[in-house]
C-alpha cells in the first residue's frame, strides 16, 4: 500500500528558471494571499540559505518572477491530491539574515516594471465606456484584459492625480464592479452576477480552527436616495430607490455626479449593495484546502441564524507547521 501521509506543499519557478524541485526544497515556510478586489494578490517565501544561493546566483531583482502552485498529497478522505495556481508575482521585498543563514521573498501579483501602480496621472476620460477605459490602461500596463461585465457608458470622468490601478478600481466599483490583477490578466467582473453562482463548498462551523462574525447594525439600510446634477444647465435631481417589500425608512444618503437617471441608478445601487455587504462578515481559520479562491460563495452551516451562503473576499493559504487557510467573507446579499 502506498503512503497516504497529507502533506502540502508549494512548487516554485523563480524567475522562469525551470528548477522547481531546488527552490521548492528552500522553501521552509510559505503564504499566499487570494483577493477578490482592490488589493493585489501576494507571495512570501522564507527560504533555507545554507550555500547562499540567494545571496549570489540567486539574488533577486526587481523584474524577477515567481510562479507558483499549491500542491496537496492525500489531503482528503480517499487519499485524493489536488492543487491551486497561485499565479505569477513580482518580487517587491528581499531579505537575508544569518545565522542560520536564511532569506525571504515577497511578490505582488502588479507588473512592477510598468506605471500601472506607480505613476500618478491626469487625464480626462470623454464618451466612451468602462470597458474602453479599461481596454487602453491593461494595453499601457502590458497585461491582458477579462472584462466580465455589462456595458457602462462614461459621459465624462477625470483621472485627477490618481494611478491608473486606483483610478480604474475606484471607477469599477462605483458602478457596482469588481477588479483585480491575477497571473498578468487584469479581470474586471459584476460583483453581483458572481455572488449569484451556485455554492462550491460546505462548510460547518464546526471545522473551523476559529471563527470570527461581525454584524454593523448601522449598516442595515431598506433604501437609498442620491441627488445628482445634470445637462447643460445643471440641473438638480433626486433619485431613490426602496428594497422591494421594504418601508424605506433606513435611507442610504449618496452623494455623487452622474451624468443620467440610469447612471444615478446604477450608482445609488451600487452604494446601497457596498453598504449591505459590509453589515455581516465573518472570518475564520481551518484545515488548508487548496480549492479555496477568492470570488467562491460557500454555505455555512451550524451557525445559528448566521447560517446561509457567504463569498470569499480573500483567503490566506500559509504553511509552516502545517497547512491552513485564513478567510474573509461577507454574507451574500439579496438580489436587486
């Protein structure tokens, strides 16, 4: 019979050098965090240095790459082996220290060798779409477009010394969309649409190393009212919208341009949706499970009246003594 030990491990290329087996070997202690939006993904690696490899034909430079695979052996009942792709990093940090002799590496999942997140811009953008906006900033950045979302037509916006990552999130996400940068893609999606999909996990809270739910009362809004100016001759207007079957006596106030009723409306809603979200999180801790990525809905179960389905904003997947997952997550709100 063969060995069905559990063991998890991380298999590294480091900057396409193709020796995974060696720089995995290095690697005492690992943790990679998944974001679903408006925070890169990252890497850290703490590495054994004995013949100070990363202090000589190892030393890292700023345009190195990391590329790396979770890779688990028997991990479930039935000895079943799996893996995640963590994508592809950029190194941003490094270190050495000794004795022992040791080193540590940090990536960011951005194109550091571009302005993409550096360089802060003024620009006007004039009657075009979000998609458009998107389309030129990933072509300038050197990364690939997925833009999985409805068409959003933008009258006119101004990027006004902001970087184009913080320009084009903050634009995303006022008009209900998500964004974030995996493995050179730039993946810009309808939140909402993906908090529809069918659960991939069960989880009960019962197999939680620790847990973790907050609720914000004052988040709790049935309605939401923006005023907004208009036209040429710059108009006032007002625009409310009430959760069906709701009294609307919680108002959500918002304050912002808009350039329609219909551009009022996706925006006010838009508000709303970001405030319902932030009214019941939860985080915990449990056994690694290298099928968790961020944007997952899972179902909770044995909580009581938190029970129901949640979606992962981000998930820590770390290994030192052994393998676990740490995960954020929000209640996924009603449709509307």
């Amino acid at each position: 019979m063969g060995d069905i030990t559990p063991r998890a491990k991380l298999n590294i290329i480091y900057n396409k050098s193709g020796e995974t087996d060696e720089l995995t070997k290095d690697c005492e202690s690992w943790s990679y965090t998944d974001n679903a939006s408006g925070t890169a993904d990252t890497i850290s690696l703490n590495l054994q240095n004995q013949d100070k490899r990363w202090l000589n034909n190892y030393y890292p430079y700023p345009e190195d790459e990391i590329e790396a695979t979770i890779q688990v052996v028997a991990w479930y009942a039935g000895g079943k082996a799996g893996e995640h792709k963590c994508g592809k990093f950029y190194i941003d940090s490094y270190e050495a220290s000794g004795l022992p002799n040791a080193a540590s590496l940090k990536g960011i999942s951005l194109p550091i060798n571009q302005d993409f997140s550096v360089t802060t811009k003024t620009k006007t953008w004039k009657k075009t779409t979000l998609r458009q906006i998107a389309t030129d900033i990933s072509i300038t950045a050197g990364i690939t477009l997925q833009y999985d979302g409805p068409e959003i037509t933008i009258e006119e916006e101004s990027q006004s010394g902001q970087t184009d990552m913080t320009f084009l999130f903050k634009l995303a996400e006022a008009n209900g969309l998500a964004m974030k940068v995996y493995n050179d893609q730039l993946i810009i999606y309808d939140l909402t649409t993906y908090e529809e999909q069918l659960p991939r996990h069960e989880i009960d809270l019962s197999e939680l190393y620790t847990y973790r739910f907050q609720t914000k009362i004052l988040n709790v809004y049935d309605a939401v009212e923006m005023q907004y100016t208009s036209g040429k001759k710059k108009k006032t207007y007002t625009y409310k919208y009430t959760l069906e079957g709701e009294s609307g006596t919680r108002v959500l106030s918002v304050n912002t341009k808009a350039d329609s009723v219909g551009d009022a409306e996706v925006k006010a809603k838009a508000e709303l949706r970001k405030s319902m979200r932030e009214a019941c999180t939860m985080s915990f801790t449990c056994q690694g499970n290298p099928d968790y990525y961020a944007t997952d809905v899972f179902t909770l179960t044995g909580a009581g009246q938190l029970d129901g389905n949640y979606f992962i904003d981000s998930v820590t997947h770390a290994k030192s003594d052994k393998y676990t997952c740490q995960v954020n997550a929000h209640r996924v709100i009603q449709s509307f």
